[in-house]
C-alpha cells in the first residue's frame, strides 16, 4: 500500500461518515441510532487491519487476484476506451487474451464468480483511483448496509434484546474482518442482509411493494452470481419463517390454516421454477449433484499442498454416497461452527478464530445447561428460532463438508454464524432466561 491511500483514506472514510451519518437522520428510535453509528465505526476502522493482513502478513485473493486484475482492466480502460468491454465480457476471453496483470492468476479469472469480484473492482477503482486500502474500504461499506438491515430485522421483532443482537451481528469478530474488504464474502452479507429485510417489508409489513421487490430481484441476483448455494440454503427457511409469521395474525383457526396451506404451496411453486431456471448454476448443490460437489471440493483442497500446514480432517472418510454425508454431518457441523480448537491453530488469523469459536462452544453449553435438552430441542418449534437454526446447520453442513481447511473454513463460515447465535439468544429469550432489557437505551 502507498502513501497515497494512507493518506486519503481518512478523506473517503470522511465520506462515508457524513453519507451514512445522513441516513442515521432518518432513524427515528435512539436506540437504532447509537448501533448504527457504532456498527459504522467498526466496520470501517476494520478495513485497515484486513488490508494490512491481506497485503502484507497473508497475501491471496483479496490483493493477489481480485485487487490486482481490477486495477489492470481500470487502468486498460483509462489508456483506451476500447477496453470498456472487459467491464461485462466474460472472464474466459480477458485470461486468455494475454492482458492478465500477474501470470500467476492464470485460469482463476476462467471462474465468472471470481471475474464478477475483478470487475466491482475495477467499477470502483474509478472512484478509488486503484487503491486497495481505499477499495476495501468501499467493500466494507456496502457489506455494512446489508448488515445493518439484518439487524433491523430482528431489532424490530425483538427490541429488549438490542444488546444481545448486537453482539451477534454488529459486533462479532470473524464476521466483520472476513466482510470488511476485496472478497465475495462482503457483497455476500450485505446481499443477504438486504434480501432478508426486503423479503420482511414485501411478505410482512406490505408498504413498498415495487421498491422491495427491486431490491429482493437485485439482492438474489449478487448471491446467484457470487455464490447460489448461499441463496439455496437461505431463502426457504427465512420465507417459510414469512409465511408463518403471516399465517399468526389470522385469529380464526381455521382461516389460519387455508391461508398457511395456500401460502406454503404457492411459495413452493415459486421456488421449484425459480430452481428450474436456475438449474444450470445450483444444481450442483441438490441431490446427487451435491455429493459430487463436495468430492470436487475435498479432492482440489488436497491437491494444493501449500495448504497444507492448515488442511484437517473430519474424521469421517466421503465416498460420494448420501449414506457417507449423513454419517459426517456432525462432524462437518461441528468443524463449522467449533473449530479450529484452540491447540490447531498454527497461525495468527487462525488462532484469533478458534478463540471465537471457543467463546460460541462456550455460550452454546451455556444455553444447554440453562434450558436442558427437552427445552433446547422444544425451542425449534418457535418459527424464528427454526427459520435460524436450520439455514445455520445446512450451512455449516455444506462448509465443512467442502472446505477441509481452517484458513477458509474461517472465512467461508461467516454467513451462517450470526444466525446461529442469533437462534441460541431467542432460544433463551423464549424461556424468559434473558434479563428484560429497556429498549430506549443502549449502554
């Protein structure tokens, strides 16, 4: 990183402030205001030690690929306008055009979920001047107004638990570094973030219907290009969470039924031929398919041996079979959601997050021992804790089945973990082993 950027990153983040400062305006409820303005601080003080690792300590694809390819189809277009095509051609033709900045990206670039990344970049170094300090920093942003969305979505179901949502939100570690710079993981939640609160005002609140459906289209489209399985896993258990927390307004039981019955069938309808159009992008991660994927996954992670020193193993071998995936189900869940153990750990990013792992094993005991199984296990009838719980445990199936390696285990985990500790927050909340907490002030 130069001078330059060190320099003018205090400027853009000055920006940002007063952009997102304006839009704190809007929010009438104090409480909202004060997370808002410290989710903003984190966010963007967090980009300087995610660009500081990722250029210097550990470099890989946030600098190595995505920044460098970026900057050179930016700095291809401003020496001829005749290179603009590289902003919607596809990545095939730029890696074997001879126009790659650094031969060693040879063939990544092939991947349209890595070209898409190449060229936000190189839509923002028009802004950025090519600067990754200040890029990451754009990243982080956009990551950061998903985000905040996600946490107003539970805020305003449960607004005593300000804190606690928070934490498992704005505040946790891993979360904020992996999605505060140049990767997939940043557009990823803010998508997600963005798609949740856009599908709750369409399903639930009804006001802006065209707006929401704009942003729904919009937030579905990034994580289709960027990474379907995350769209699969996530969308039916969130709109069937939709549906019946719809279905709970109606007071006649039997009225509560027929609208549940016709709502569940028509969002499964919509969702079969939304999957039948996107066949061609997600099929790999149904059925058949799926275990394929995972034994393409398992077997490239065991080819790289410079990766060695991180790769584990689950303990349970996979031999493409249904029958192999449910018996490292648990291991795989685990390894997600637990690991790397403290002692795994070989490096400094490595060890960072298996301290957060350890403090999420240690809260999940802790709710068990204060709930016990029988009402551990009761609380998944609650539609929110079920709609978290399941998208967090397919998740970190399909993560730690595919990904045999700690330092992207850390990073690749990311979407499902708030949602896991959101799900053990409302798991006590339900049984009133949360103290009531005001919720006009944030201390």
């Amino acid at each position: 990183m130069g001078i330059f950027e060190i320099l003018f990153y205090p400027v853009y983040l000055l920006l940002f402030y007063f952009f997102f400062s304006a839009r704190r305006k809007r929010i009438e409820d104090p409480v909202l205001k004060i997370y808002h303005k410290r989710g903003f601080w984190i966010k963007a003080l967090m980009v300087i030690p995610f660009a500081y690792f990722n250029f210097s300590l550990s470099p890989g694809d946030s600098y190595v690929l995505y920044h460098v390819e970026g900057a050179n189809i930016y700095h291809l277009i401003f020496r001829s306008l005749s290179n603009l095509h590289w902003l919607t051609g596809s990545g095939e033709e730029y890696n074997q055009s001879g126009l790659l900045a650094d031969t060693w990206n040879l063939g990544y670039c092939r991947d349209p979920n890595n070209f898409m990344i190449v060229r936000v970049v190189a839509v923002l170094s028009f802004f950025t001047f090519g600067k990754y300090l200040i890029t990451c920093l754009f990243f982080s942003m956009i990551s950061y107004s998903g985000v905040w969305r996600l946490y107003r979505f539970f805020y305003e179901q449960y607004p005593h638990l300000h804190k606690q949502l928070a934490y498992a939100i704005l505040y946790l570690p891993t979360f904020v570094f992996w999605s505060s710079g140049i990767l997939k993981d940043p557009l990823c939640t803010g998508a997600m973030g963005w798609l949740t609160y856009g599908l709750y005002q369409a399903v639930y609140i009804k006001k802006d219907f065209i707006k929401d459906a704009i942003i729904i289209v919009f937030s579905a489209y990034v994580l289709i290009l960027l990474k379907s399985y995350i769209l699969v896993s996530y969308a039916p258990f969130l709109l069937l969470f939709l549906i019946l927390k719809n279905v709970n307004l109606v007071k006649n039981i039997f009225f509560r039924l027929s609208i549940g019955l016709s709502l569940m069938i028509g969002i499964i309808l919509g969702f079969t031929q939304i999957m039948k159009s996107l066949q061609s992008s997600v099929s790999k991660y149904a059925g058949e398919g799926f275990t394929k994927t995972i034994q393409t996954y398992q077997k490239n992670y065991a080819d790289q041996d410079s990766w060695a020193e991180s790769n584990f193993s689950l303990g349970v071998e996979f031999d493409g079979s249904v029958t192999s995936l449910l018996k490292m189900a648990p291991a795989a869940v685990v390894a997600t959601l637990y690991r790397p153990y403290i002692w795994e750990s070989r490096k400094l990013s490595t060890l960072l997050s298996s301290l957060e792992s350890f403090a999420i094993m240690l809260f999940t005991l802790k709710v068990l021992w204060t709930l016990g199984l029988g009402k551990f296990f009761k609380a998944f009838r609650d539609p929110a804790i079920f709609y978290c719980i399941s998208f967090s445990l397919l998740f970190a199936l399909f993560v730690g089945a595919t990904t045999p390696n700690f330092g992207t285990l850390c990073r690749y985990k990311i979407p499902c973990m708030p949602f896991y500790l959101v799900a053990m927050i409302l798991a006590l909340n339900l049984y009133g082993k949360i103290k009531k907490q005001p919720a006009g002030g944030a201390d």
